[in-house]
C-alpha cells in the first residue's frame, strides 16, 4: 500500500514537472509573440504618423494650387493614392490587433487548462492523502 502511494506520489511529481515546464514554454512564447506584436504597432504607428503627416503636406499643396486645373487634378491624384495607403495602413493595424487579441484568448484557455489541470491534480492528491 504504502509502495503503491510511493509511487502515485512520484507519478504526481512528474506529471506537475511536466505541466510546470509546458507553462514556462507557453509563457516564453507568450512573451515573445508579445513583443513581437508590440515591436510592429510601434512600427505600424510610425508608418500611419508619416503617413498623416504626407496626407497633411498634400492637403496644403492642394489648396496653394486651386487656381491651376492641371495641378489640383495630380495633387488630388496623390492625395487619394495617400488616403487609400493610409486606409490600408489602419487596416494592417487593425488586423494586428484582431490577431493579437485572438492569440491572448488563446493563451487565457490554455492558461485556464493549465490551472484546471493543477486543480485535477491537487484533488487527486488530496483524494489519496
């Protein structure tokens, strides 16, 4: 009897070991993937600054030219081509966004696993003491 609990005992160790470096890799990539979404919305944050700021220049261009029909119709050309960047542009963050919070509700259930498998875990133990 006493072996037998013996080795539930080592069979539970093992099995939390296990859990226990499963969570420090799903933290690791957790973190990384963090840092990796927030490294391209710092990078996606510039790129729409820049582009407001072209969209901004172009608008003023715009309106010093009014007077020449030649010149309003590229600048107008160039202000929607900036518009439809920037629109793509907001599209990407967003997209960066949905996938960011897609992949934390993916680690919450995994968190959420995990802790349910640790509960598991402490009610059998507690079952066998």
């Amino acid at each position: 009897m006493c072996s037998a609990i013996a080795v539930e005992e080592v069979h539970l160790r093992e099995g939390n070991q296990q859990l226990e470096v499963l969570i420090r890799a799903a933290k690791a990539v957790y973190d990384r993937d963090v840092a990796e979404v927030e490294w391209e919305c710092t990078a996606l944050d510039i790129q729409c600054v820049k582009a407001i700021a072209v969209r901004k220049e172009v608008v003023k261009a715009l309106r010093e030219l009014h007077g020449q029909r030649e010149a309003h119709a590229i600048l107008e050309a160039r202000a929607e081509e900036r518009e439809l960047e920037l629109a793509h542009r907001e599209e990407a963050v967003t997209e960066r966004e949905d996938a960011a919070t897609q992949y934390e509700g993916v680690l919450h259930v995994a968190e959420a696993r995990v802790c349910q498998s640790y509960e598991d875990m402490n009610k059998h133990e507690e079952q066998l003491v």
